[in-house]
C-alpha cells in the first residue's frame, strides 16, 4: 500500500498494489499497520458500510460533530465517482478548502478523509458501489451537511447540475457559512 499527502495534507491517497495476470486479480485493501505507520497514530476502525447509487447520485456533504466526528477510508468497488473531502478546521490554514479525487474500480484509489472534513461523492458512471470504514458509530443527534452546491467552497462536480440526484436530506442542507464546523487544534481523536 502507497500513501501520499494530497493538497490538503490531512487527506490521505492510498493507492494499493495490485497483482493481476490472466485469471483476474489480487489486491491487499486494507492493512491497520501500514496505515499506522504512515499517520504515526492508530485510527480503530469499527465499521464498515456500503451503499450503491445510480449515475447522478451526489451524497453529500455530510460530517458528525464531536464526539461522533468520524474518520472514513473511502473507496469504489464498482463504477466511478468524484470523492470530495472539505476541510471544516475553522482557524485551518486550508479552512474551506477541498480536494477532489476520482475514485473508481479500476484504479483502486482509496481516499482517508480525517476527522474535521465534511465529505461527499457523485456517481460518474451508470452505478457505483461505494464501501467505507469509519471509526466511529452513526448517531443521527450529532449528523450534520453542507449544500453540495454552495459557491463559496467552488467544487467542480464533474457534472451537470440537471443530472444531479439529492436525497431529500440533501436537498435541504446549510451554507458552509451557517454550518456548524470544528476548532483547529481541538484533538478530535479523543
């Protein structure tokens, strides 16, 4: 597993090696210890999730606040989609800003998004199947979201408005600047 430091340097690309011949493939997804090395810190993951969306489908973005702030290692088992992290560190040198990586099943590109970012993606292709870890558990009290289209945080979504599909959920979210964000320096790890 390769890790690399995107603009945003919280955000983590982790590109797994994979062995394929004319049988198919094999690719090692995931290894705590490897990752720990790199961060020079232990994240506990406790749960995994999947979900499958149609071309279109933007979820997003979507954050818990302390103590429920989760961290999600982020990848696409099928399809292509646009996986965006919004770093939500008021006081961050990068507060605002976002990085944007297109995730699919044929590059194996999995994406860390940290604790302290708000995160979304949009499906490219025809479907997706999306799957993520996280480490910490959903709590509906502490769930929060920012309007994927907001002007001030300037995301290019590689796609069209009128294709773009919202839950009603998303539908309804805040302005980055009416949302509730973190501190900067606050040990969100606690």
């Amino acid at each position: 597993m390769n890790f690399k430091r995107l603009e945003i340097p919280e955000v983590i690309l982790c590109q797994p090696q994979v062995f394929g011949d004319d049988r198919g493939y094999f690719s090692e997804t995931f290894k705590q210890q490897a990752l720990d090395e790199f961060l020079g810190f232990n994240i506990n993951f406790c749960q995994d999730n999947e979900s499958k969306s149609a071309f279109g489908v933007l979820r997003g973005l979507h954050y818990q606040l302390p103590p429920f702030a989760q961290t999600k290692l982020v990848r696409v088992i099928k399809g292509k989609v646009l996986d965006v992290a919004v770093d939500i560190r008021k006081g961050s040198p990068t507060f605002g800003k976002h990085v944007a990586v297109e995730l699919s099943e044929t590059n194996k590109k999995q994406l860390l998004v940290p604790r302290g970012f708000a995160h979304g993606f949009v499906v490219l292709s025809e479907e997706a199947i999306f799957v993520y870890k996280v480490d910490n558990r959903y709590n509906p009290e502490y769930d929060r979201g920012i309007a994927f289209d907001d002007t001030a945080l300037g995301i290019d979504w590689k796609i069209d408005k009128s294709h773009v599909q919202l839950s009603p959920k998303d539908l309804k979210q805040p302005l980055f600047e009416q949302a509730e964000v973190f501190d900067f320096g606050a040990d969100l790890y606690k």
